[in-house]
C-alpha cells in the first residue's frame, strides 16, 4: 500500500520568506508524487507532478519540490512567499500501475502567510 | 477547455433521504475519479471509472454507488444518507486510467441535516 505523511499541519511565514512544506511517501514501486492546493470552498489545483523524469520538479507559482529517494521526500518549497499563497497544500502519490490513477493523499498542511 | 463541472454545488439533505451528484468531466478526459472531503478523515477516494466501467473502489460502504455514461460523465449516488456523509465531494477527471493527472472540479457540498 501506498501511503504519504505531511509533516506540520499549520506552517506560517512571513512575507517574502522561504516556503518548505514536507512531504514523506512510502511506495513499493516507483511512485508519482503530486502536490495540490485547496483555497476555501474551491477544488484542488495542480501545482506540480513527478513522474522520476527530473528529480527537480517546477510547478505553477513558482513552486518546485525536489524528489529525494534516500528520503523517500518530495518536500515543496518556494523562495518568496506571497499571501496570496495562503491555503491548504496537500501532497498525493499514485497507487501504481494497478491502481488507475486513484491518490493517496495526506493530511494537508494549511499555510499561513503573515505581513 | 472548460474545467471539470460539478452540479449541484450545494446540497442540503435530512437523514435517510439519497442523493444524486453529477459530474461533467474535462472534454476528451475518458476517466472519472470520485473523492469525499471532511474534517476529520481528509481526502479519500470513492471509486473511479473509465469507459462506463468502474476501474478501482475505496473502503466505503455499498450506499455509496456511482455509475458512468457513455459520453464520460458520471454520477455518484448516495443511499440512506447519514450525519456523517457531510462533506465536500470532489470529482476529478484524467485521460486516461493509468497514473495520469487528475484535474478536479470544484466539488459538492452535501449538508446532512
């Protein structure tokens, strides 16, 4: 089974600092990683995805995750925080080839972004 | 292209009674992924289809049923509804069934009453 762990679920920043929101995965065969974010009462919003092409993935909003498979992570991060960042983050792996295409998500990390 | 549609957006039920939940996937998107969004259990997959066939089914039980037609929307339908059932349902669309991106809609919120 396919699992992912998110380290933190409340981080805040300040404006203009570093993003980094952890993600952990477990998998038994090579996974895809997707990181999603939530604004209130809207769906989910693909930020980026891996699919071990480049282990440096760059997404939309100038957000990129790095997948590390010494430390099964794909931690997402971002130079400058905006507050329009502000939302809900939530790291999803893939089930294998088996599976279709259904996510495992985790917890989610709401992020916070202060003035 | 339009995104993935969900109707209706917002729903209000009392105990027992069933719902249905609609979903208009992203044209040309053949598969269709179901999710129920709470408080307490986060994001869990419902079941999935492709070509009007379901592909994959999570750990819920059988008054959660879905179906997909031939022109790749789908509905999801909920029997005997109970105060738990409260949650936000997000349909997500992909081309295709193998560890594709899934696009999701901007989902339904179903209040138990």
């Amino acid at each position: 089974a396919q699992s992912v762990t998110q380290l933190g679920s409340h981080v805040s920043v300040s404006e203009g600092a570093l993003v980094l929101l952890r993600c952990n995965y477990s998998s038994s065969v090579p996974p895809y990683l997707f990181w999603y974010v939530q604004y209130p009462n809207q769906g989910l919003q693909l930020l980026l995805k891996y699919t071990s092409a480049a282990t440096l993935v760059k997404g939309i909003n100038g957000f990129e995750a790095e997948f590390k498979k010494s430390e099964t992570s794909f931690h997402l991060t971002k130079p400058s925080a905006h507050m329009s960042d502000a939302a809900e983050y939530f790291c999803a792996v893939t089930s294998g080839r088996g599976g279709g295409n259904k996510l495992t998500f985790g917890t989610g990390t709401q992020l916070k972004v202060e003035l | 292209k339009a995104g993935v549609t969900q109707t209706p957006r917002y729903l209000i039920k009392t105990r027992g009674q069933q719902v249905t939940l609609s979903c208009s996937p992203i044209s040309g998107h053949r598969s269709v992924s179901w999710y129920q969004q709470t408080p307490g259990q986060g994001l869990q997959f419902l079941f999935e289809y492709f070509s009007e066939t379901q592909r994959n089914k999570g750990n819920f039980p059988g008054r959660f049923s879905g179906r997909q037609f031939s022109n790749s929307r789908s509905e999801m339908n909920v029997s005997t509804l109970e105060l738990g059932d409260s949650a936000l349902y997000l349909c997500a669309s992909s081309l295709a069934v193998t560890q594709e991106t899934q696009y999701f809609g901007p989902g339904t919120r179903l209040l138990v009453l």
